[in-house]
C-alpha cells in the first residue's frame, strides 16, 4: 500500500511541473492537428482513387 502511495504522491509532484497549454493553444494545434488529417487524408483518397481506377482499367482490358 505504501509503494502505491508513493507512487500517486510521486506522479503528482511530476504533474504539477507539466508546462499546461493555454486554451486559445490548445484550440490552436486541435485545429492544426484536424487541417492535417484532412489533408493526408485527402491525399491518401485522391491517390487510392487513382489507383483504383487504374487497377480497374488494367482488369477490364
């Protein structure tokens, strides 16, 4: 029970020295973090369609 003990009193000394972001920061990098999924998701998209569209042409002929 004590290691278990130590262990939380630890993990919160370390937690309170964490440098918290601000909430206009952290609204900030959410939307950077959703613009760049888009994107690469986007990417990823327009390629497989390509691809597709490729692989389905090869088939067909």
């Amino acid at each position: 029970m004590r290691r278990m003990q130590r262990f939380i009193r630890e993990a919160w000394q370390e937690l309170k020295k964490v440098n918290w972001p601000t909430p206009q920061q952290a609204r900030n990098l959410t939307v950077v973090v959703i613009a760049v999924s888009a994107a690469v998701g986007a990417y990823i998209g327009f390629f497989d369609l390509i691809f597709t569209v490729i692989a389905k042409a090869l088939k067909a002929g």
